[in-house]
C-alpha cells in the first residue's frame, strides 16, 4: 500500500469517526468522541486540522537527531512519507540536535510515528553492531575475570544469539596484531 493511500485510509477513518461523534446516538457519540480525541493525539492532529486536511499547508516540524545516524534516518523517513527522494532538512537556531522539515498535518503525524519507532530499533540495532564489533575484535582485556555462572532467561538467550548471528556479518579487523607490531618496533629503538 503506497503511502498516500495510507494517509487516504488514516484520514476517511478520523472523518467517520468524527461524523459519528457529532450525530452518533447518546452512547455512541461519547465513544466515538473518546475515540477519536485518542486517534487525533496519537497523529497529531486537531479536529480543524481534520476539516482543512484537504488543502492542508505544510508547516515547519521540528525533531531532535542526536547522531548522523539519526540525521539520515530522519529523511529516510520524511522521504518514505512524503515520497520526496531529495528531503530538505533546516537547522533550527540555537538548539544544536535539532532539524526542522515542511510538512502537512497529516505528514507530521506520519514522520512522527515512524521516526519515533525507527529511531528506538536503530538504537537497539547499533547497540548490538558495537557488542558484536568489540567482540569479533577482541577490544577487552586478555584477560578477564571469570564471569559468575548465571541463568539466562529467554530474552538473555534472544540477545546472544542475535549477538553471535551479527558477529558473523562483521570482518574483523587486526587491531592487536597491528598494536603488537607496533609495540615491537617501539622497542628497538
């Protein structure tokens, strides 16, 4: 399903909703104002939002990037979104970890969603790229404690072998044999 589509589903679904809420019967209409209060906060939206959405102008929105990473994962997403391949971003005066794009309300809530789940997965993904990187390169002491036998739960076992799965996609690279190299010629000198 292309993204207009879904922002054409997301949008008919608010306007029955809304519908409902204003001629719905007595038990009805309240749910269905209670509903769609929580739909419009989840996409950011208002009802007059919902009533201009048709010509809807884009508006400068706002979101922290604390790292490259996040920075192209941002316009990754306003471009999956928008459908626009060239995603301008605009610094935002005197808050550092912060770009500003133009979008419509609807995009907004969009590019907010999407942004907000992807960036906590990118996170989780970089975190386990790093383990799997120090470990495939060996970048801890020769020698380590012994670690206390515990048991692993589930989510213990999940993590290892998503750890062992991504160490295997990683080339090491020989950083103790360049450092033992080095040291060894320091030493002639």
């Amino acid at each position: 399903m292309s993204e207009a589509t879904v922002e054409d589903a997301i949008i008919r679904r608010l306007k029955k909703i809304l519908a409902l809420a204003e001629s719905g019967c007595d038990g009805e209409r309240e749910t269905a104002q209670a509903h769609l209060a929580t739909l419009l906060r989840r996409h950011g939206l208002s009802i007059k939002d919902l009533a201009e959405i048709d010509g809807a102008e884009a508006k400068f929105v706002e979101f922290g990037v604390v790292n490259r990473f996040e920075n192209r994962l941002l316009r990754q997403v306003v471009s999956m979104v928008t459908g626009v391949t060239v995603v301008t971003t605009y610094s935002v005066a005197r808050r550092r970890n912060c770009l500003a794009v133009r979008l419509t309300p609807c995009q907004k809530a969009q590019v907010t969603f999407a942004y907000a789940v992807t960036r906590e997965a990118l996170a989780r993904e970089l975190d386990c790229t790093f383990s799997a990187f120090v470990q495939v390169n060996g970048l801890f002491p020769a020698e380590l404690p012994p670690d206390p036998v515990a048991a692993l739960g589930p989510e213990d076992i999940e993590e290892r072998v998503r750890l062992a799965k991504r160490m295997g996609t990683i080339n090491p690279t020989p950083i103790r044999r360049a450092i033992a190299e080095t040291a060894g010629h320091g030493k002639e000198s």
